[in-house]
C-alpha cells in the first residue's frame, strides 16, 4: 500500500512506502538550478534519520500533481531526472507516457479527465523509448540496482553532481548523473580497480580509468564491479 503523504509513522505498519515528495522537490530544484544537487543527498539522509528501519519510498520525476518531467526540465534534463529514479534505492515511478516522452498534460483539469497517451510520438523522441528499454533491461539484469543498499560517494563537484554506489551480495554498481548543462570533468572517490561500464549504449567494455570521470551535460554513466 502506498501511503499518500510524509508522515514516517505511516510506515510502521499501515504502509508498504510512501510518496517521496521531499526527494522529488530536491531533484526538481536542483535540475532547475535552484538548488544544489548536494540536496538530493541531503533529503535522503533525512529520509534515513525519520523514517522506520527498511521504509521505501516511491522516487518520482513526473506524475499527476506536477508539470511533466519533459516539460519542467527539458528532454535532456527529464532524462537525467529518470536516470537517477532507476538508479536510487525505493520504487520508481514510471508515469503515463514518460517511455515514449509524451508531454500530454495531467494536471487539473486534465486530472479529472481522460487523456489518452500520444504513443506516436515516440518517432519524434526516439532516445525516450530507447532509454526506458535500455535501463529497465539494466535493472533487471542487476540485482544490486534493484535491492541494493545504497552509500554516496564524493565527487569533484557536488554542486552538479550525484554520485552514489549500490551494493547487493557480490555486485557493486556505481552511478553518476550530471544534473546541469555543462560537461564535467572531474573525479570521483571510487574504490578500488575493477569498474567496468556497463550505461547503455557504452562504446567499450574495457575496465574504466575511474576515479576519473567525464560526463556530458545532463549524462548518466553506470559502472560495475564484482567483489
């Protein structure tokens, strides 16, 4: 059951997990240069500190109370925001069209309405489709991705930045998401050798030359090690 508000003692025992709205807000603040990306984090640990041992929370970049993802940041800036809602611990919220990036409005008074899902114009948006069907087959395939628990990294620039890793029995897998419009150059504190990339559409499977690391603007880059 999912619990529509932010009260943690909902979760004790009367629900499964719970809309994660102060997430949301940090992620949507931070694409939109409001704030930094450092409040991603900063929201998830509070969601450690006041929420019950094991509480999930749904991670959202689009949904009904809200302008759409493609609208609100941009092509690019909607996929960065859904790279890290398939990457983050919890439950990812896919929402009404976002596979294809439809950009039908659902706010009132739309909400209230039916608006079917302009599936077409997945010829105009060719990368959302390729995107969904590629990081969906990515989680799948790793369990870490899916159930892992999840520790930050530091990087060079926080300010833009996310990094985090999630781990799960003998598998690590290391996320890095550029929320802004300009490249980044940088490093990140990764431990260890053994990082091979595994972000769809990579062009090589050779072991990365982390702690360096470049990202695009708006970019995500998934890495794997084995234990």
């Amino acid at each position: 059951m999912l619990a529509e508000s932010h009260e943690p003692e909902l979760l004790v025992g009367a629900f499964d997990f719970d809309y994660g709205w102060p997430g949301y807000h940090a992620l949507k603040d931070a694409i939109l240069g409001n704030r930094s990306a450092r409040a991603v984090r900063e929201e998830w640990e509070a969601e450690r500190r006041n929420y019950p041992k094991g509480a999930l929370h749904l991670r959202i970049a689009d949904n009904h109370d809200e302008k759409r993802a493609i609208t609100h940041f941009g092509e690019r800036g909607a996929l960065a925001a859904f790279a890290v809602v398939l990457t983050m611990d919890g439950v990812p919220l896919l929402y009404n069209g976002n596979e294809v990036g439809d950009a039908t409005e659902s706010f009132a008074p739309a909400l209230f309405e039916r608006l079917s899902v302009w599936w077409q114009v997945r010829e105009r948006r060719p990368e959302f489709p390729r995107f969904f069907e590629a990081m969906i087959a990515l989680r799948r395939a790793h369990p870490a991705l899916r159930r892992g628990e999840l520790a930050w990294l530091r990087n060079s620039d926080e300010d833009r930045v996310l990094t985090y890793v999630r781990t799960e029995g003998t598998e690590e897998m290391l996320v890095a998401v550029n929320l802004t419009n300009r490249a980044f150059h940088g490093t990140v504190e990764a431990t260890g050798a053994g990082w091979v990339e595994v972000t769809p559409g990579a062009a090589s499977s050779a072991p990365a030359p982390l702690p360096a690391l470049v990202l695009n603007a708006w970019a995500a880059r998934i890495f794997r090690k084995a234990k």
